[in-house]
C-alpha cells in the first residue's frame, strides 16, 4: 500500500515496460538484489547507467558471498536458463 515511481525509457520487445521500481527513494529492484531476491541480469547491463550496473554487480556479489536468499542454494539456476529448461 505504497506509492511507487517507475524510472523507465524504453519498452522491451515484447511491449513490455523496462524500468526502475522506486519506492520511498529506494530502488526495488536493487534491494531484491541485495537481499538475495533476484539476479543481476547481466545481459541488459550495457543499458544501465556506469553507477546502477556498479550498485548491482556489488550488491550481487555481496549477497552471494553473505549466502543470502536463492545464494543458499548450493546450485542456483538463472531464470533465463530455467525458463529454456522448461
């Protein structure tokens, strides 16, 4: 029962809006990253801006290394590589 802003410039290709989730001066999707909630997605990082792609792939790493979330997996699978499998 919060307000957002949704960030975006562009839609994907699938007409699908493309984006940051801000809430309460927070980057959603950053956190989700930080707690182990969600992957860094990798092969759209070129589009990200020098500062947000470094904020990701740190948080990432530190989630990983913390073993937090989907990183307590001994074997975590990429949604991409999942949705290929199924």
């Amino acid at each position: 029962r919060k307000n957002v802003q949704v960030l975006w410039a562009k839609k994907d290709r699938y007409g699908r809006t493309v984006g940051q989730v801000m809430v309460g001066g927070l980057d959603a999707c950053l956190e989700q990253v930080k707690r182990g909630m969600a992957w860094h997605y990798k092969d759209f990082q070129g589009e990200q801006s020098a500062e947000d792609r470094d904020l990701y792939d740190r948080a990432e790493i530190q989630a990983r290394s913390q073993r937090l979330g989907l990183w307590r997996d001994t074997d975590p699978v990429e949604p991409s590589a999942f949705r290929r499998q199924h």
